[in-house]
C-alpha cells in the first residue's frame, strides 16, 4: 500500500467519526427536549386538577359529588345523609370498641394477709403441738415431776370449684373481642370471688372452711346490743396475744368502716386513721392496718362484724390446680357450640386459731 493510499483512509475514518459524533449530539438534544416538554405537560396537569372543583372524569364517589354540589348550589334534598341508612347512612358505619367494660366484682382479698401453700395432694396434714410441757418448783430433796408434750395435726382437704359455659362456634369464628382471653378473665374472677367468700363464712362439706364460722376462734362483746364501741375495739386489741398483733390487721366491710370512722376515743380523736398519699391511702385501727372484706356482715344484733389477727398464722390456703380451662367441641356440636369448662381446686382453713379473734355485737 503506497503512502497516499494510507493517508486517504486514515481521512475518511475521521470524517465518518465526525458523523456519528454530530449524529448522537443531536439524538440527545431531541430526547432532552421532548422529556422537558412531557414534564411541562405534567406540571399543567397537576395544577389543574389541584383547582377547586376539579374531580377527575373516572370520579363517581357520591358523597364527593354531593359535597360539591353542596359548594356550588346550596342545599341538596338528594344529598346524601348519615342519619338516614337508605340515603348513605350505611356507608358509615358504627365504631366497635374492643375494650370491654365490667361492672366491678367485691370478694375479700384473704390471699394477701393469709398463708399461701402449693400443694400436690389431694389433702395436707399439718402437725401441731395441743398441750405443751408443764414444770413445778421443788426442793432440794423434793420428788421431781414427769411432764409430757401432746400433739395432733390438723387435716385440710382441697375442694373443687368448677362451672361452663357453652359458646356459638359462629361467635367464636366471628367475633372481634378475644374470647378465649375473655373466657379465662371471667373464669378467675367468678372462681376468685367463690373461693374467698369460702374462706370467710365457707360451712359447707365439699368447700373450705371459713375462719367466721370456726367455733375455734373466740369473740369479744362489742358492750352493746346493737352497735359497736370504741373501747369494744381497743378490748379486741388486746384479747389477741402480743406476738401476733404486731402482724395483725383488721377486717370489716364498708358499712362497718362507715360506722368504726366515727367513733372517737377519750379525747375526742378519731380511732380510726387515715394515712399516705393521695392516691394509697392507708387506713389504721390502733396503729394497725383496715382490710376491707365484703363478704362480713354488717353491723346487727349477734353478728360478728369485725375480725382481728395475724391471718399469716391464723388462716392457711392450698393451692392445687390454680386455674383449668377445658374445650370441649364435641358434646354440643349438634347444636353448633362449644363448651368450656374451668375449673379450680383449693383448699384452706384455720391454722392458729388463737391469731385470730372477732368481735361480737351483745352485752357479753
């Protein structure tokens, strides 16, 4: 190849370079422009749609129409309303709150001043000393005597509380609340409610026994046929021995509160005090806390209105089964339910019987 032969291609690359170079400038420039020009169209748009008054072609919202309409002319006779279910009150449904309320339920909060055992039998024994030794003085050449310590044990039997309640499958399917949650709440508290009305005024042969109507535990008069005293109150103090009362606290229900409340002492003081905070309260008796137990009696001729003692000694409670829920979707499936069964197994009973002590409305 001669040397003018190579210096005309070399030539003719840089002119066809030259070419596709002015040729991609101007692709840019085209595509530049026309995406600057559909931005522009865009920007129109949306002003125009963002005026007052503006709704899209595709806009059938009926409401929407009506409010606007409602701008434009004024009162609409076919506008729709909520208060009128046919006329759009169906589009706007009630609100469903899923907290739900509850009448308050009383029961006497016993497992907080009494003793709490887990127990994995049917039944406890407990020992207990009955009649302890017995010493004299004597001489030097006197003939000493014998002496001897007596014991027994004290048995507590655990009971069973149990009840059911049968639910619609659709409810259990259907419905917003949590009703298994529900379930066990509304199981506890009813077995709560059962258990500690037992340990109070409990007589029966398959519950446990309640401490009021333990012939163990003794009683102070009250000094009155009808009411009670402020002196009767300190005598019920003191007729529960020294060791326990340091431990001791008082319980009464509301009505008999009311009452204590407005008794004064000799120097017209209040016997009852009312101490803490705003929000905690602490309510004493001779120095001694007030435990307010619904399930006593109110003020009358032969009650026992008020109790007195250490309950850490004085009561014990045996928990076997704390709380048991069965579902059952068998037995009612003809009928389209399911049965839940609860059920709770607990015992309890006097422990000490000298720790506690209530008082009597009588002479004597």
């Amino acid at each position: 190849m001669t040397t003018s032969t190579a210096l005309r291609l070399e030539t003719k690359a840089d002119n066809d370079f030259t070419h596709v170079e002015t040729a991609l400038v101007r692709l840019t420039d085209t595509v530049n422009a026309k995406a600057a020009a559909n931005d522009n169209r865009l920007d129109a748009l949306e002003l125009k749609l963002n005026r007052p008054g503006i709704v899209a072609a595709n806009d059938n919202d009926p409401e929407r129409k009506s409010f606007e309409s409602f701008l434009r002319h004024g009162e609409q006779t076919k506008a729709l309303r909520v208060a009128d279910d046919t006329a759009g009150g169906y589009f706007v449904p009630d609100y469903f709150n899923a907290e739900l309320d509850r009448n308050v339920v009383l029961f006497s909060p016993i497992r907080s001043v009494a003793r709490v055992v887990q127990t994995s039998s049917p039944a406890v024994l407990w020992p207990n000393r009955q009649a302890g030794m017995t010493a004299q003085w004597v001489g030097e050449t006197s003939t000493r005597p014998s002496t001897n310590v007596t014991f027994g044990e004290r048995r507590y039997q655990v009971f069973e509380l149990s009840a059911y309640v049968d639910v619609s499958n659709q409810m259990l399917e259907d419905a917003a609340l949590d009703i298994g949650a529900l379930l066990n709440f509304e199981f506890a508290e009813e077995f709560g409610r059962a258990e500690s009305a037992a340990f109070v005024n409990g007589s029966s042969v398959i519950a446990p026994s309640g401490f009021m109507q333990d012939t163990t535990v003794q009683y102070t008069p009250s000094g009155s046929a009808s009411a009670i005293t402020a002196d009767s109150l300190i005598d019920l103090y003191h007729a529960v021995k020294s060791p326990y009362r340091s431990n001791a606290v008082w319980g009464m229900n509301s009505n008999t509160m009311a009452a204590v409340r407005k008794l004064k002492d000799t120097t017209n003081n209040y016997l009852m005090a009312v101490t803490g905070i705003a929000n905690a309260p602490v309510t004493t008796i001779l120095g001694r806390p007030v435990v307010e137990m619904p399930d006593l009696p109110d003020i009358g001729v032969n009650t026992n209105p008020v109790v007195f003692g250490d309950f850490s000694n004085g009561y014990r409670i045996f928990d076997r089964v704390s709380l048991s829920i069965l579902r059952d979707p068998y037995s009612q499936a003809a009928t389209g339910m399911t049965r839940f069964y609860g059920r709770r197994r607990v015992g309890g009973g006097i422990g000490k019987a000298e720790a506690l002590r209530k008082l009597k409305v009588s002479i004597s």
